[in-house]
C-alpha cells in the first residue's frame, strides 16, 4: 500500500511538468503546456497536493482525558434522557386523550368549574388539537 501511494505520487508529479500563461492582445490570460512562439510568458509552480489518506488509514479521535469534559458530557446525556422519558409519557397521555376522544361522542368535561356535556364541535377541536400535539411531539 504504501508503495502504492509512492508510485501515485510520483506519478502525479512527473504528469504536471510546466504550465506557462501569458495574456494576449485581447486582454485575455492563457494557460499552455507548451509557450508562446511569438510572445513572453511565465512558469505557474505545479506543487503536487499532499497524497490523502483513505478512509480506512484515519485515526480515530482520541478519547478526552478531562473529567471536567466527561462529567458535562454525562450530565447532558442524563438531561436528554430525562427530557425523552417526559416526551413519552406526554406522548402517551395524548394519544389516550385521542382515543378517548375519538371513541367516545358523548364526553364530559369540567368547564368552567362545572361538569358538562361536550358539543360535537368541541369534541372535534379537542380531536383536531390532540392531533396537531401527536405531528408536533411524538415520532
């Protein structure tokens, strides 16, 4: 392999040769392998770019040896589970409510500070409105 990238990168370097420019008459800049018989042109420096290291042959990164780092790391790592376990039991209740909802068109509810009878209109907002929380929150 590493004789490989050798051969590669002298490859690379022996097919650059020289690259001459100069600019014409018009105004226009030119770039030629060989140069101008009837004008003066100058040499661009064809450098070969440094040979890349395949995929396989990067280093991984290496492992943070701050504790500052790794207990920040854990505490984030608790707060996004923590958050995801409230997400789900949200998740849940709503899609109880939902069915609840959706199953039952004769609901009452506390409105008001008095129990009551929900409208078939209030019914469906509340179906519409749990809905629109399921797309909003829950995958």
């Amino acid at each position: 392999m590493i004789l490989t990238s050798l051969l590669l990168t002298l490859g690379t370097t022996a097919m650059a040769g020289q690259v001459y420019t100069w600019v014409d008459k018009q105004g226009v800049t030119h770039f030629s392998e060989q140069p101008p018989s009837d004008q003066a042109s100058s040499t661009l420096s064809t450098a070969a770019p440094p040979p890349r290291l395949p995929a396989a042959e990067k280093l991984p990164p290496l492992p943070s040896s701050d504790p500052d780092q790794e207990g920040i790391e854990r505490k984030v790592k608790r707060d996004i589970a923590i958050q995801e376990a409230k997400r789900r039991e949200y998740c849940e209740t709503v899609r109880t409510n939902l069915a609840q909802l959706e199953n039952n068109p004769r609901l009452r509810a506390q409105i008001s500070g008095e129990m009551r009878r929900l409208t078939e209109e209030e019914r469906q907002a509340r179906i519409a409105e749990a809905k629109r929380a399921i797309e909003g929150s829950c995958r």
